[in-house]
C-alpha cells in the first residue's frame, strides 16, 4: 500500500528525472482496502489543471506497490486554446491616417 502520494500538475512529459522538483501537494496515506479514504487537495493550487502527474514515492515497507483505483473529484472544463493575436500599435498617431472631411486642414491641423 502506497504511504506517500505526490501531485505534479502541468508538466507534459514528465519522467522519473522531474520528481526531485517541488511537488504541489504531498499527501501521507493511511493503510486503507477498501478504498474508502479521501484526500482534500488544496483548492487554490489546483486551478487550470491541464495535466497531472502523480508519483507514490513511499510505501509501507514492501519491495513493490500495486495501484488499483485512483478516484478524482472536480469539475471539468473544455481546454480553449488561444492562438496568438497579431497586432500593430502605433507609436504616435500618423494625422495622415485620421482626415475628417468637415474641417479645413488651414484652421485646424492636428499634428
């Protein structure tokens, strides 16, 4: 049975290598068959989850541990995906590009 339980959340691909970074939340286990206990995650930290590692770094003294059932609570939302935006800025109005037709350029130049 695992005695330690570490969540990771948004870094794709990770591997064994990455576990030594500083975990978002780390959960010490009880014993537990049936499978009956839950874990409250710390909300604030668990907002825009878009991938989740979890690494069981602990066990209770066996050489190997098997995992059976994880259960997840939450709410899921659609992934939207932002496509960058290009945009032109100017750095000081062109008076060129804002002709208005009422006003005679003599008496009233913007510059």
């Amino acid at each position: 049975h695992p005695a330690e339980m570490r969540l990771f959340k948004n870094i794709p691909h990770m591997s064994f290598d990455d576990t030594g970074r500083e975990p978002e939340q780390t959960f010490s286990l009880n014993q537990d068959p049936a499978g009956e206990l839950e874990y409250p995650t710390k909300i604030a930290r668990f907002s825009n989850v878009y991938h989740l590692s979890i690494h069981f770094s602990k066990n209770f003294g066996a050489e190997t541990t098997k995992i059976f059932y994880i259960g997840l609570k939450g709410e899921w939302t659609e992934a939207h995906r932002h496509e960058v935006t290009i945009c032109n800025y100017e750095a000081s109005a062109n008076p060129a590009d804002h002709k208005l037709e009422q006003i005679t350029p003599q008496t009233h130049f913007i510059s």
